[in-house]
C-alpha cells in the first residue's frame, strides 16, 4: 500500500514514522525544512509529485482549519480509488463534505494528539474510528491501532462530536479557568505544578482548534454544568457546610470510581 500524507506536524510526523517500515509512504509540507527530518520515506515537493506517486490513501494531517482547504486543493491530483482521511479532533461539516464529494473516505481520531500523549507507549489511549467511513479505511486504522495497542472505539460523525464535547470541552474550559485566576506562585505545590503543566500543554494549541472545541453545538451544556457545580461549591463555601461538602467530596470520589 502507498500512502501519502499531508502535513509534517507533530501527528503527521508520529504517522510517518509509525507507518514507514510497514508501507511506502510519501510526505509533503508547505514548508519544506520540515521535510529533510524523515526516513524511509519520500519527500514531495509538489502536488504533481503525489500524482506520480499514487497513493492508495491520503492521511490529511494538517491544522483543523485547513482540513477541507486542502481536500479541496490536492484532490485532483488523487487516483479515483485512493481513500481519502482526515484525524481532525471536530468532525463538523466534515459529514456533509465527504457526501458531497462522492469519494471515498476514512474519518478517525487519535485522542491521545501531540500534546499530551506518550507516543512511546500508546496501549492506555484510546482512537475514534467513524462509522460512516468506507470499510477497507475502517480495516486499514483498526489494524493500525490495535497494533500499537491502543483502545478502539467506532461512532458516527453526531456520536464523536458528543463525546467530544464531553471529553475535551469540560478539562478545557476548567484548564482555562485556573489560568485565568493564575498568579505569580513563589512556592507551588505539586497540584500547582501539575495544574500548570496541563495549562501550558493546552494553550500551546491551536486558537483554531481550541475555538472549535468550544463552539462545538454540543459543548454549551458541558460547560454550563462546569458553572453549576462551582456555583454549589461556593454555596457550601460561604455557608462553612463541613457536612454538605463532606457529600460532595464523596459524589466525586464516585464519579471517578474512588472507593469510599
């Protein structure tokens, strides 16, 4: 199998090299400094390059924003039979696109992403493959994941952006709130210190794709349930409630599975 891929970030660097001792693979970026790094694979310079190439599947591993963008620029320069993929984290309006454009195509999400997970060991992450997708996609990213041992969940285009919503939105917008009260700490504890690397992992992200999270049509109800809670949490608070807050710590030992 020949596969191109397009983007030479973090993930589509992490694709390459999990993908190049297996298959023939092809890379290409816009900015081609990015490019004399990798091994075991080829360098495309351009667009006519991956013509020539003729991939049977195109990974499109650039920024969110520019998911379709791209789709849109290198599609002509695709065999009809070549599988089209996206692992963008937000799958909006990509449903419709792919409908639309009558192709074949395989939609999946490595959840583990560049920023916090450990590449070296995967088998505790976990990777969203869309139903939707054209079966010998889903066939080609299954074996992929399972065998780095990564857990495998399959969901519609609606079901993934829900999860989403719930997975990303609620420790984005938590993470984002504690930065927001952030202040010079001259001695930070070992919550402080891990709290803060967490912030500083997530605001290295893309405005872009923090924004999609956010705006996602599923996420309002997520969030809001962040401002319920902390709105109970100041009442017991102010109240001085050793008794209700003693119930709400309990609540949320069982909510993370803590034994009482």
């Amino acid at each position: 199998m020949r596969i191109a891929i397009i983007g030479a970030g973090n993930m589509g660097s992490w694709l390459v090299e999990s993908l190049c001792l297996d298959y023939e693979v092809g890379i290409y970026d816009m900015d081609r400094s990015k490019l004399k790094y990798f091994f075991n694979s080829r360098k495309f310079l351009y667009y006519e390059e991956i013509l020539d190439f003729s991939p049977d599947l195109l990974i499109n591993a650039v920024s969110l924003d520019k998911t379709i963008v791209l789709f849109n620029e290198i599609i002509s320069y695709l065999p009809e039979n070549c599988i089209i993929a996206d692992i963008t984290s937000v799958k909006s309006g990509l449903a419709e696109y792919y409908k639309k454009l009558g192709r074949r195509f395989v939609s999946t999400h490595p959840m583990f992403g560049p920023t916090f997970g450990n590449v070296k060991d995967l088998s505790n992450e976990n990777a969203i493959i869309i139903s939707e997708s054209d079966e010998e996609g889903k066939t080609f990213f299954r074996d992929f994941y399972e065998g780095l041992k990564i857990k495998l969940h399959e969901y519609s285009f609606q079901k993934h952006d829900e999860t989403i919503a719930y997975s990303l939105s609620i420790p984005f917008s938590s993470t984002m709130v504690f930065a927001a009260c952030m202040k010079e700490q001259e001695a930070p504890g070992t919550t402080f210190k891990k709290h803060f690397s967490i912030a500083e992992g997530l605001l290295s992200e893309d405005d872009y794709l923090l924004s999609e999270i956010l705006l996602s049509p599923y996420s309002l109800d997520q969030v809001e349930r962040i401002s319920d809670q902390m709105q109970a949490l100041i009442a017991m608070i102010k109240a001085r409630d050793k008794e209700q807050l003693k119930e709400f710590f309990q609540m949320l030992r069982t909510n993370i599975g803590l034994e009482s």
